[in-house]
C-alpha cells in the first residue's frame, strides 16, 4: 500500500472524488470575468453582518451548506471538515463551521490552504477514514486589509504589484465514489524563502514556492508540462507569474502553455483596478469550485494540476521586519472518465 | 479498509508508530514539577534571538531536529510535517520549519493542535502517505500574551482563572515500524460553543468540547473510562477540569479515576504562581513529549487517551464581542506490548 511517489507526492491508489462544489463571493468579484460562474453573489460586503469578520464566517457557512446540498447529502453525514481562512487563529472557520456539528481539522497555509485543505480531505476518502469530507476556505477584503495591511479608512495608495483578496468562500465535498472529478495526487509543498519582505508583492514571495512544487510534481510523476491540460497557481498575479516562469526556465521547464492563475482569472485587472490581481485564500477556492471543477466535469480538461499558493506572514512577522517565505500545495485533478 | 468507527471516530488498521520525542521549554517550565523529564531547559525567554517570536520558532526547530536525531534519522527522511503554534497566521512554524525543506501542512487548532497534528500524522503513516512524519507545536508566553491579551509591561492582574502560556516546544516521529508506543485510533473533535466569552478563563471555554469528545469516543470505541489508564487533557486547568467532570456527570460518565491535565502537570500552581494551571500548544505537546510517552514506552500505562484542548478565539474575534468556542482533538496511544 506504498502511495508515496518521488520526494513530495502521493499517487492515491483509490482515488477521492470531488462530489460537489459551491461558491459564494462578494461584489466586486460579482462584477469580474466569472461572474456567470458564481453560485451566489453578495452585494453587501458585510453581508448583513455586524462586521466583516462575522460576514465572512456566513459566507464560508454558505458556501458549504451549498456543497453538501448539491451533492445530494446532509450535513450530519460529512466525516471531517478540512477549513481555513487568512484572519488571525482561523476564526472565520471556527465561527463560520461550528453550526454544522460536525468534526473540524482547521489549517493555515496562507492563500495555498485551499490546496492544503483537498490534498488532506483526498487522503482521508482514499485511506479509508471518511466517507464523504469537505474542503473550505475563504477571505475577505475587509478582513485581510485590517489584518495584514492599513485600515481601509487610511486610503492608502497600492503599489502595481498588490493583489486584492477576493472576498469569496468556495467550498467541495468529497468521497468515495460518484463524482466527475478525481483527485489522483497531490504534491505537498515545502516552505520556500527568497528572503522578501514586500507584503504588496506577494506574487514574487510565492513565485519561489511555485516553481519548487511544479518543478517537484513533474520529477515525482515523471510527467511534462504537456501531461495537464492546465497548470494553475492561486495567486500570484502578474508579477509572480512572470517570477515564475524564469525561474522555470532556469531549470529547463516551459509551462506558458499550460499556464493559469486564479488571480489572474477572477478579475480583470485593468477595469477593474485590482494591479496584479486577486488572492486570498477565497481566490484559489472559488476560483476552483467555479471554473476549474466544471471544465473538468465536462471533459474539456482531462488533467489539471492545481495548485494555490500562500505567503507566509503575519502583521508582527512583518513588522519585526522577517521576510515572506512561501508555499504551494498542489493537487492533482482529473475528469473521471480519464481514470484507469 | 473501512477504519471509521461510530460517528467521529478512526479506529487504525495498521497503527502508526511513535518513534521518539523531544521536549524543549522555557526557565519557569524547568522550575515546575516536570524539570527532570524535559530535554532541554533555556534559561533565556529570548533564547539569544532578537525576539520572543524568532525565539519560538529556534525552540520548535530545535525541537524537532532533537526528535529526528533520536529517531535515528535524518531531516531529510520525514515525508511531511504537520505543525502549529499560537501565533497569528501560524509563523512560528513559517519560520521553525522552513530550514528542513520538507513538505509542511501548518495547522490551526489553538492548544488543541498537537492532537490534531498527531492525528493527521498517525493518519499519513497508517495510510501508507509517509514512510516518517513529525507532528509538533510550539507555544511562548512573551509571544501568546502579545497576541492575545495586554503587553506584558502593562503588568495586568491576572484572575485565578486564567492560565499561564507554556513557553515550550514538543515534536514526535512517527513511522510504520519500530517504536514502544502505537497510535491505535483517532476521536476528531467539533467545534463546542456554549456561549462563555472570557479569555482569562479558556479552561471554560475548552470543558465542553472536552467533554464532547471523550464522551463520543467512548461511545465510537465501545469503552468505559476503566479501559484507558489515563484520559489526559491538554490544558483545561483547574477549572476547566471541576466543569468537564460535571458535564460528563451529566451524562454518567466518571473520569475521575483516570483523569490528569497537561496543564495542572507542568506547574506547580501554588508555588509557581500560575492559577489555573499552564496552556498553549506548547504545554500538551512537552507534556506529552517528555512525560506521557515515556510511561507507555516502559508499560506503567498501557493505553491513554490523549486529547489537546484548544480555545478559539483571536483578538479582534475577542474585542468584537464574540464567544470563545472550544475544540478537542484525541488521539488514543498504546503501550506497543500491548497491540494484537
């Protein structure tokens, strides 16, 4: 029963499938190149809420709820919930999941959780210790600028290569059997340091991140670019995408092909001023249950390597004047039909 | 391969294996009752470092390249890491972790980490995900009453309630084959909200998950409490133990006899000053790490259900009036003489 493939990476002997997925985002991301894609779109950042922190807590619930249902199940019968969030101790999940009862594993991984958050929910359907489990995640443009960057009210002027967190929650149920989607590996990253310490330019923390895990994913399943339709990051943007593809030339490997980013997909950044793109961990998640989940439900991508990508930093980390390391967590998707 | 026993639990088809542990702790924990049991003592909070938060993450790194060596291993040789602290957006373990350039999966489960890291580590091993895996957590008193609560030279009076945070690390390595000590089954916890909103009484704040989760493994694994030799908690205290033992009354349940708390081990409350008891993600991993292991490597025990604690709360969830909710991760662990 040896899974383990290469240095980093399991290749699931029965693979987990995807069931369901649902996403629920804010305006802004209402108003972007995926808007038909949604499941549901909230005109009020707060949602009705007292505060963002509240509001993104009822997305998260929301977007899960809406999973579970479209999968045909109810909540009592998710085994284990893999979750998390960017607000300081993950308390979007606690707040936002304790309604469903059910049991929790909450994660950090920075906007890479997503990844995280399958990579674990696949391992835990295929190793036989759950029968149906979830993946949630999600951010908040409200919450993420009070936790990381200035208060909103200071209007502070963003540099070109700042991203802006989606506010979103995108949320999949998995399980043993049933879906159009497998998840036939993963790729598990290691936290990578260039030493940066620009948290308005995360894309060039995570490129480093990136790269290792793309780099390690081919090399563990002996695989070229070529061998996924797509080859999708989270989030980093325009400028860590450029930082990406250097740095994989330097060891011989061209994705531009293959290439997509979640930042790069939910906004567009000219209209609608977001610089280098969207990011946060409800980027990558919404990003995926909306428009990379179905492409591969339909058949029109056989093979996708997803994988979102997180900075590593705190307020106090960055105020101590530490650098921002980065990972990425990357999960092997395929269309059903494809498996052997 | 069906290992899911009753409604939370995971009962290991092929265990995994607890190859070592190492424990590193702070002065005030190596004044305390468990002096003789922990590897490494430092005298200095800031252990040489610029600060307490670089100083955290030395111990964790220091910490879990203690438990490889004793494992007779090298860094490289760990297929992945499961890690956590108390610090916002987790860098401790961001920057603990990062020079053993192996797969990390950072986790957020407050004081409850340790149980969950042991859990998906036990998991990874017995699912044939990881030849080696780590689980460990780190907490520091400098760092945790900055994130939570008031600078330390504010001098704030503390209430018998509160508990002290233990500045310490604990790592574990786990494996196929080879150790004194098995992880047999796993209980996931829920996210338990009765409502309490204090953050100088988290033992409070943690009894009901605690109870929820003991009473829902007793009832997944069809035992009563007689079948462990000890049921230990991470860091309820001395009130948050008289709460979980009249909750558990409530539903017929005395643990009475088997009962002890990481928290009311680490200090000696009285002479120490530390009220309530010690807490952090540290306390239940060096507990753990240094004195709970050893007794069931040379049979004194030969099973305990372990089962981290953890509050769930931030700052801004704390100044914006929320609840404190509460979550309990256990993991059962077996003298190996003992496994059939």
């Amino acid at each position: 029963m040896n899974q383990m493939l290469g240095k980093q990476s399991i290749c699931f002997e029965q693979p987990a499938y995807v069931l369901s997925s649902a996403s629920v985002v804010g305006k802004k991301e209402g108003e972007g190149p995926l808007k038909d894609y949604f499941d549901k779109i909230h005109e009020d950042p707060a949602l009705g809420e007292e505060n963002w922190e509240t509001a993104e807590s009822a997305m998260q619930k929301e977007a899960l709820e809406l999973a579970v249902q479209k999968a045909g199940l109810q909540n009592s019968q998710l085994r284990l919930i893999f979750s998390g969030d960017l607000q300081a101790q993950s308390v979007a999940s606690s707040f936002g999941l304790q309604g469903f009862e059910r049991p929790v594993y909450q994660l950090y991984g920075a906007c890479s959780t997503m990844g995280e958050a399958l990579g674990l929910a696949a391992m835990s359907v295929s190793g036989g210790y759950a029968d149906y489990t979830a993946a949630v995640t999600s951010s908040h443009f409200g919450t993420a600028e009070k936790e990381f960057r200035f208060p909103l009210e200071y209007g502070n002027q963003r540099p070109l290569s700042a991203t802006w967190t989606v506010t979103g929650s995108g949320a999949c149920v998995l399980g043993k059997e049933g879906g159009k989607v497998v998840v036939t590996g993963i790729t598990s990253g290691k936290i990578v340091d260039y030493g940066f310490k620009d948290s308005l330019n995360m894309g060039a923390c995570m490129a480093p991140a990136a790269c290792d895990t793309i780099y390690q994913n081919l090399q563990d399943f002996g695989r070229k670019p070529g061998d996924y339709d797509r080859i999708i990051t989270g989030d980093l943007g325009q400028v860590g995408q450029k930082i990406l593809f250097d740095l994989l030339k330097e060891k011989n490997v061209d994705i531009s092909s293959q290439y997509m980013d979640c930042g790069l997909l939910i906004f567009d950044n000219e209209k609608q001023d977001t610089h280098s793109g969207g990011s946060g961990c409800g980027c990558s998640a919404t990003v995926f249950s909306s428009y990379i989940l179905p492409k591969l439900e339909d058949g029109t991508w056989k093979r996708v390597l997803f994988l979102p990508t997180g900075a590593l930093l705190s307020k106090v980390s960055f105020n101590e004047g530490r650098t921002i390391p980065g990972v990425a967590q990357a999960v092997v998707v395929e269309s059903a039909q494809e498996e052997k």
